[in-house]
C-alpha cells in the first residue's frame, strides 16, 4: 500500500518548484520524505543465533510525520494516566465557522492561540457560574484543522472531569447526562473567540487584503457575529480507561495516517475518508496529487506551538496541590508514574505484546545493535 512518503518522493519535488511553501511547510516535506531512509543515517540489528543482520534508518520525528507518531503517542498517554479522577469525563468540541479558515490559514499562530483561548474561558467561567456547577475545573484542550476530507476544519476537542473544585474545597459532581448547556456554551464562545479577535494583530494578503479596510473588516466580523457557533458535548465516558484510550485516537493525530491511502496513481492519490453529514458512511476521495498536498499542507502548525495544552486543575502549577486533593475527595487510587522512561523497544513490546527484538530469520536468537566491526561485508 503507498504510503504519504510515497507521495511526496514522487510528487513533493514538482509541488515545491510550483507552490510557495512556508518555512514550516518545507521542513515537513523534506523529514517525511527524508523518514526511514539512508538519508537519516541508521544502523545494523544482528541476530546472536544466526547471521541474520537487519539496517533500520532512523525516524524524522517530525509531529507531522505518520510514522513517528506512535511511540510519542504511548509515552504520552502513560504520563497522563496518573492525572486521571475516577469520574465521568465529557468530551466538549468547539469548532470555528468556515468564515474563519482563510484567515487561520494565514494567521495561525493567533488564530489557534485565540481558540485554545477562548475555550479555556468559556469553561472555566461558565464552570465556576453557581447556576451550573460552581467549581474550578480542569481539561485537556487538543487542536485538530483537519475534516476528514483533509479540508480546512480548525476545532478543539476538550476532555472534561465531570465536576470540579468548589471554593470551600470540596468536590462537586456534574450532571450525568450533559456537562454545561450547549446553546449557552455556543454563544459564550463565539462571543469570546470575537472579543479577542478584534484586539489581535492580523495579516491579510491575497484574496483578503479588503480585510485591511477598517468599513470591510467590521462588515466581516459583523457576519461572524450573526453566525451559530458550532459546540457540542458528547456523553460522558464510562470510566478513566475509556478516557485514556480515546486520548490514544486523538492527541498525536495527524491530518492523514498511511492505511488511510488507497492508491497512488497516474498522478493522483485515492484515500478512505467518512462522511460525517451522510450517515457516517466510508467512502473512497480521489485527488490531483497536487491538491492532495495541498490539502495536508494546509495542516502543518507553525514551529514550537503547542497542540495538546492543559487547564485549571489540570494545569502543572495546579497537579501536586489542588488535583492532589481531588484524588482525595473522589477516592481515586493513586497511580505511580514509571521513574525511568521505557527504550522504545520495551515500549513497542508493551504495546504489541510480542518480543520485537526476535530474530525473523531463526526464530530462536534475538537482534541487537552490531559494533561496526562486526558487520559483514
């Protein structure tokens, strides 16, 4: 099957004679065309039975890269373990009109700061309101531009504790059936996302230089005023292991995994994707190369910004003294985070459950790393 690597080594050098990339955007393509490959150097696995010997190259580990991103994605997710409360947790999405995307796409250091933003204060106010729960909470904010299509699609999804903090420090629990109220969630947001939009220092070229035009750039934000904000809150989870799995689906995605890929041909590149707003349905995209890397492009974040951020109880500053005390009170069981890191062999055994250093050749010796010296001609 082919694979995003494929795609850029026969395709990626045309695109960028063609394109303007960004900075960002060159970075990506050479480290996923560069992954696994000679040109990141490697070295020689022997087998201690036999003579078998195995090159493996070394990893871009680029977070765009869908390759590198498993192990990252299980160290992660064992780290958070030891945060978890024993209570439900409700997964809060908040997503920005399409009204916005040309704008994110050329501003998309302020534009997703501003959305991590937004939501942030939009559940921790809304939260610490005594008509709805009258608590400090805490969540895990993860950023995701991408629709299934790989169209541009910016939205957060937020992992939230079912309650919170109260002053007084006590627990309080939440509804079960629904975290805060949807429509206020919607409108508090878009009313945020707004307020901190007018203040920001925006860029406009191309097709939105009118945007630089005080009477043009009201008119603009006087429409996304009018618009429904879309904010939508999914049932609760049934305990801390079904959190922690779904983490694993969302924190270190990226905007396309390789079985997702069909078929590289005749320059053109067929992908699964499913089709939210007909019944969920798979069905099967067939694009131009070019609009393909284009669209996957469209996703890569600008160098150094954060896509997983943590809020209020689950906050660094807030772990060892007010999440300790929620641990308390919901008589969750202390988990102990592992002092040493695992090798990623280790870890790739923990997750596979089977000895990845067995020698496929023999069956019976086991690889390790060969001394130059000792590999064969």
């Amino acid at each position: 099957m082919p694979e995003l690597q494929d795609v850029f080594a026969q395709h990626g050098e045309a695109y960028r004679r063609d394109h303007a990339l960004s900075p960002d955007q060159h970075k990506v393509v050479r480290a996923i065309r560069a992954c696994r490959t000679a040109a990141l150097g490697g070295h020689v696995d022997a087998c201690d039975a036999c003579e078998y010997q195995r090159i493996s190259y070394n990893s871009c580990r680029n977070r765009h890269c869908p390759k590198c991103q498993t192990l990252t994605k299980e160290r992660w997710i064992e780290a958070r373990k030891a945060d978890l409360l024993d209570v439900g947790y409700f997964h809060v999405v908040f997503t920005l009109p399409d009204l916005l995307n040309p704008v994110a796409y050329q501003n998309p250091d302020v534009i997703y700061t501003l959305l991590f933003k937004a939501a942030a204060e939009t559940l921790s106010e809304l939260a610490a309101d005594p008509a709805y729960l009258g608590a400090q909470i805490g969540f895990t904010s993860v950023l995701h531009t991408w629709g299934q299509n790989l169209m541009h699609h910016p939205h957060l999804h937020c992992i939230v504790p079912g309650g919170g903090l109260t002053s007084s420090g006590q627990w309080v629990h939440s509804r079960k059936k629904f975290f805060l109220p949807v429509k206020v969630l919607s409108r508090k947001f878009r009313g945020k996302f707004l307020h901190h939009l007018k203040r920001a220092e925006l860029a406009f070229h191309g097709t939105l230089e009118h945007l630089k035009d005080p009477t043009s750039f009201h008119a603009w934000m006087s429409s996304l005023y009018q618009k429904d904000w879309v904010v939508y809150c999914k049932p609760p989870f049934k305990n801390a292991g079904h959190v922690v799995e779904y983490l694993g689906r969302y924190t270190h995605r990226v905007a396309i995994s390789n079985h997702r890929i069909l078929k590289l041909e005749e320059g053109t590149v067929t992908f699964k994707w499913r089709d939210y707003r007909d019944d969920n349905k798979q069905k099967e995209m067939t694009l131009s190369a070019d609009e393909f890397i284009r669209r996957f492009l469209v996703h890569v974040l600008p160098t150094g910004f954060t896509r997983i951020q943590h809020y209020g109880l689950l906050s660094p500053r807030n772990k060892a003294t007010k999440l300790k005390r929620c641990k308390r009170l919901t008589r969750t069981k202390q988990k102990t985070v592992p002092t040493s890191k695992l090798s990623a062999v280790e870890l790739l055994q923990q997750i596979t459950g089977r000895d990845v250093t067995l020698c496929p050749c023999c069956k019976v010796g086991h690889l390790s790393r060969a001394s130059p010296a000792s590999v064969s001609a």
